[in-house]
C-alpha cells in the first residue's frame, strides 16, 4: 500500500487557515479630520454617521447627519444590532479613545468601520463645520485671566481637565482628595470640566481628556494627556516645590 505524504497537505492547510486569520483581523482604519470629512460629504442614507459620546455630549456640538449610540451604555451592543451591515459606518467621539473601542465592537459585529483620528476636537481643530446645540447651561467655570492667576503663583498649581465620563478621570478622582491632602499649604489644585472650559482649554492646547498640566511661576513644568497614578503625579509636584 502506498503512504501519501500528507506535508505539502498540511503546509497547504496551515496557509488556508493563516489566509483566513488574516482577513479576519483587518486593522482598524483611521481616518485625518478632513479625510473623513471627504469620505461623509454627500453621502447621505447610504453611510452611517455615528457619534458614541454621551447623549449630552451630542446634544451640545456633533457632525451634521450623526446618530448617537452611547458606548458606554449597557445597550451599545444591540442598538448596533439595528443597523445596516451593508453599510459603512464612520465613527467619532471627543477625541477618539471611545470611538475605537465602539470600532472594535462594530467590526467583530461585521461592520466595515472608518474611525475619525482624534475625535471631533480634531474636526474643529481642522475648522470643519459643527452643529450646535443647546449649550445655555455649559456657563465657563473660570476665565482665562482667572486661569491665569491660578498657574502664575510660586507654588506648584497641578491642573486637571476632566470629564463626567472619563474612565481614567474617575480612577484619579478616587485619589486627588489624598493628593491634595499630602501638598496641603505648598501646592494648590485645579479640576477643570473639559466641556464646560472648552474654549479655555483649546486656548492653552488641551483637546481631550484627562490632561494634566503643572505650572511653577506661570511656566508649564510638566504635561499629560492621559491617565496617570498618584505616585507619579507626587514624583512631579515634589521636583517643583
């Protein structure tokens, strides 16, 4: 009886198998402000438009022609359900940390997904249109003669911009009591809701969040724009005192 070599079989398998991982595990697409700008324009029912932040997020400032599905929300998965495989979904949130996790979600649901790189503080950093909303109770927390002031001091200021939503924004909020107690009299702090100081924060270069930012005599000593433990921000306001 003849013994068939079963290798160039198992070779030809292990490439059909390899072949198929690999259209399976196509990267996420980032897409530049205006690129993506360009892919939506004039598209219209034949695309969808989604914006993954929070409903009061989308009800301020979104891309015209945007549908909102929260991804945070318990019903991110199902309300995708509804949508149309067949058609292109384009992404976005703030600054693009949510979209890519919603983009994930929708390719393994099947979806063919453009994500917007930075989120829509890119879209209007780039001078792209927006729809406005009702921003009547967004008023400013601070003024930037008041911002001013605060990070002009001799002491160390350690300024925080934030989000209700943010998930590494509530790990920090857990410790920033204990942080404020340890400097007490020889470091001061400042929680900035990103929304409501957008302006202000766009003025001084932050476009998502968190961002941290300490300043000693008005000069910026040290800078973050993600979450961070308290152990590193102690490191860094001891260096400056």
């Amino acid at each position: 009886m003849k013994i068939l070599n079963k290798t160039p079989f198992r070779a030809a398998i292990g490439i059909v198998m390899m072949s198929l991982v690999g259209a399976c595990a196509q990267p996420l697409e980032n897409m530049e402000a205006h690129a993506f700008s360009k892919a939506i324009e004039g598209k219209g029912s034949s695309i969808t438009l989604l914006d993954v932040r929070t409903p009061e997020e989308y009800q301020r400032q979104r891309i015209a022609g945007a549908i909102n599905f929260n991804v945070a929300s318990p019903d991110f998965k199902s309300k995708i359900q509804t949508l149309d495989t067949l058609k292109p979904v384009y992404v976005y949130c703030l600054s693009g940390g949510r979209s890519s996790k919603a983009a994930k979600k929708l390719k393994k649901a099947g979806f063919t997904v453009f994500n917007l790189k930075g989120g829509i503080s890119a879209w209007k950093t780039a001078g792209l249109p927006i729809k406005e909303g009702n921003r009547g109770e967004l008023d400013p927390e601070i003024t930037i003669e008041q911002y001013t002031y605060a990070t002009g001091l001799a002491k160390p200021t350690l300024v925080q911009f934030y989000a209700p939503w943010c998930g590494p924004c509530k790990k920090m909020k857990a410790f920033w009591p204990n942080l404020q107690s340890e400097f007490m009299g020889t470091a001061q702090f400042l929680q900035l809701d990103f929304e409501k100081n957008e302006p202000l924060a766009r003025h001084f270069g932050v476009t998502n969040v968190p961002w941290l930012i300490l300043y000693k005599n008005g000069e910026k000593v040290w800078e973050a724009n993600k979450g961070t433990s308290k152990d590193e921000l102690s490191k860094q306001i001891k260096e400056h005192l």
